[in-house]
C-alpha cells in the first residue's frame, strides 16, 4: 500500500483511513452522492482536491471522525491555509482559500442531511472576501493580429494551431470547452459553435466568425484526417500523438505562440477571453450579448469587462467632462490657427490692401 503521507499519493484512501464512519470514508461518500445527483465531472474533482487536501490536514492532527471537526479546528485549518506556502513560495490566493474552505462547508451541510452530525461545525465560519480583480492582460485588435500570424501555416500542426487561436479569438470560449469540442460542434454552414456541457453543465450555441470557419475547415480537410486514429471519438482538435488535448498542453500550445509575438503581454486561452469581450464592449456591444458568449451565470461576472474598455470609457469622457471640453475646444483653436485661410477671409484681406493703398482714404 502507499504511504499514506507520500506527496504523489492521489486518492484519499491512499492517503487516509477509510473505515466505515471515518472522515476518509464520509468523503469518498459524498463524492459518489455528487456523482449520482449529475454533478459535472469538474465540478467534482474540484471537490475532491479541496476535500483531499482538508483530510490530510485533519489526520496528521489524529482527527479522523466527523464528530472531532469542531468550528474551532476549523478555524485552525483557515488560518493554516492564510499562512500556507506552495513550492514556489507564493501564498494561497483567497480565491483558492474561498474554493477550499466552501467545499468543506458543503460536505459538513451534506453530513447533516444525511444525520451523521445534528448540526455544522462549518456554519460559523466566515469565508474570505474575494478580490474583484481585474484582467491581467488584455490585447489590443494589433497585438490579437500579431499573434494571430505567429503559427506557420505551411504545416500542418501550424494550420491546426492558427485554427485553435482564431477559434479562441472568435468565441472567447474557456479552455476546457476548446478541448472539448467535437467535430459536430461546428455548423459550417450556419456560422455556430455549440459549447456543450459547458461549465454548470449547461449548453449554449454561440456565433463563430467567417474567417475562424475558414480555418477550422481547412484543418479538418487537409489535417485531421492524417492525425485521426480508430476508433476516432470525434475530438475536433488533435495532439501529435493523435489524442485530445489536455488542457495544460492546450495552453502551453497557446502560450507558445503569444510568447512568440513578442508584444509585451503574457497568457494563454483565458487572454483570447478576456480579449473578445473587451473588445466587442467597445465595438458596442450590450452586456447581456457577451453574457449569452461567454456563459456567464451572473451579469455581475460579465460586467468586469465595463471597467477594461477604456478606449470607449476615455471617448465618453472626452466628449461629456467639463474639463475635457475645455481642452478639446483648445485644441480645436491651436488646429485652426495653424489652417490654411478660407476664400472669404483672402478676400478681405485683399479688399483691406486695397483700402490702404488708395489715396483718398
């Protein structure tokens, strides 16, 4: 067996006791409710990893049943997690703190309905405030050009690739839904691309571009027919070893191109995200309409994107502040002192000539 403490060690009952009524074994049960109660497979290795991780923590501190997780000890494990360091030496952002400690919250919910507990010890806990922060990085219609033109489309991994990218740019789909999408998700034809089981497992149809089509096309007729193995499960994009892509190497494949273009800004597949919605809010574009593009649950989660279109933002200024009138009609004065004199101000320059020449006046 391995050793329960090894770091490579996966699976909770690797790590953990499982005997009926442990904390290991009312985890591994909830896991398998969430399954039959159609709860998506992200979703649920989402809640796997948080709960692996709090399990842990409570054996190498000899917890090892529901009924010893006080709200003190839990108060323990979130200030264990505020102090906690990665290899790298980063701290948990508190978004990662928020996700860990709701999936443990819900799990104690689930152990009360279920009555192995009579009430939750997670209750009390107060989650932390998550940051609303904005994009990192988003490009401008040049630099989404520029790296647009880094694949080099005389091969075919190229032509594969500059249909990832344009297929990114077009929809801002998230990268598990690029990975996901199957040869028939395509309507060629209609201009479509059907997003399915998205996140929260939910479908929706979404515009794709013409010149996005036109290179989806070419892939699939000149490219993946050569890298398709039987049985062929539909994938529509193709590893070189003829498989699907895992997210990583999906935006490692991504990464490498924007790298490439040497524009300054860093990303991967969630950069083409953030770069569509930007950019077809300052087109004009209501928020409601990139909601329905983006799959957004929440107006509030699309409305982000109000505060990174600054171009539209400065416009409106510019045209409404008092003080960014003043400097407009300055510059509109400098403008026509610099112009070219019109016809009627020649003429009356000429007629006052002649008025100063003439000797009787």
């Amino acid at each position: 067996m391995p050793d329960r403490r090894s770091r490579r060690a996966k699976h909770i009952e690797d790590l953990v006791p499982t005997d009926p009524g442990t904390l290991g074994r009312c985890i591994l049960d909830y896991l398998d409710d969430l399954t039959v109660r159609n709860y998506s497979h992200h979703s649920i290795r989402g809640r796997r990893t948080h709960l692996r991780y709090f399990v842990v923590w409570c054996d190498q501190r000899g917890l090892l049943w529901p009924g010893e997780i006080t709200p003190s000890v839990l108060e323990r494990y979130q200030r264990w997690l505020y102090h906690y360091r990665m290899s790298n030496g980063r701290r948990l952002s508190f978004r990662s703190q928020n996700d860990r400690l709701g999936s443990v919250k819900r799990f104690f919910r689930w152990l009360v309905k279920q009555r192995v507990l009579e009430w939750s010890p997670a209750d009390p806990i107060e989650l932390p405030r998550i940051e609303r922060r904005l994009p990192k990085a988003v490009l401008s219609i040049e630099e989404a050009e520029s790296v647009l033109a880094q694949p080099n489309v005389r091969t075919p991994m190229g032509v594969r690739d500059r249909a990832i990218l344009e297929t990114l740019y077009s929809t801002g789909i998230r990268r598990q839904e690029l990975v996901d999408l199957d040869v028939y998700s395509v309507d060629l034809d209609g201009g479509t691309l059907m997003v399915r089981q998205g996140k929260g497992k939910k479908d929706r149809m979404i515009p794709i571009g013409r010149r996005a089509l036109a290179w989806v096309e070419k892939y699939l007729e000149e490219v993946r027919p050569s890298l398709a193995m039987a049985p062929d499960d539909g994938t529509l994009f193709l590893t070189t070893h003829r498989k699907a892509f895992s997210p990583v190497r999906m935006s490692l494949v991504v990464r490498q191109h924007v790298d490439a273009a040497d524009i300054g800004k860093r990303g991967s597949c969630h950069l083409f995200r953030h770069t569509m919605a930007t950019l077809m809010l300052e087109g004009g574009a209501d928020t409601r309409f990139i909601q329905a593009m983006l799959g957004h649950a929440d107006i509030s989660t699309t409305q982000i994107y109000t505060h990174v279109a600054i171009r539209k933002l400065k416009e409106v200024h510019e045209m409404t502040h008092p003080g960014a009138k003043l400097e407009r009609r300055k510059r509109q004065e400098d403008d026509a002192d610099d112009a070219p004199p019109t016809r009627e101000e020649l003429l009356a320059a000429l007629a006052a000539e002649a008025a100063e020449e003439d000797p009787e006046d």
